[in-house]
C-alpha cells in the first residue's frame, strides 16, 4: 500500500493540489490573487475552527489542555 507521502514524493503534488495549481493559470490580476487568498484564509479558518469544535465536544481537547501547550516550549534545545 502506497502511503500519502510516498505518494507526494513520486508525483510532487497530490491530485488536489495539482487540480489548484491549474485552476490558478487563469489568475489574471494582482486583485484576483488577494480574494482568492482571502477566500483560503477563511475556507482554512473555518476548517480549523470546526476541527477545534469537535476535539471540543469529543473531550480530545480541554482548556487544561490548551493551557499546558501554551505554556510549553517547543523550541529546539542549541
């Protein structure tokens, strides 16, 4: 079984992203580019925040939990 990323690597890009990259040749403005990357600003937020409701509602993510990663240094030790 060929796994996402074994795929990427053989093919650059997944399908969807490659389906993106196509649709973008008809970008004709500088304006054009700033709504659409507003568009996907908003499309990901939405994502983000439905995902963060359901770990929410499921328990798979609490305040605490929220709180301790806050407070957590993820920086690589020098």
């Amino acid at each position: 079984m060929v796994t996402a990323m074994q795929q990427q690597r053989t093919h650059g890009l997944n399908p969807m992203q490659r389906h993106l990259v196509s649709m973008l040749n008809f970008n004709s403005s500088e304006e054009a580019e700033l709504r659409l990357k507003k568009a996907l600003e908003q499309f990901y937020l939405s994502e983000f925040e439905n995902m963060k409701a359901t770990m929410f509602a499921n328990g798979e993510l609490t305040e605490e939990k929220v709180a301790q990663g806050a407070a957590t240094h993820f920086r690589t030790a020098y």
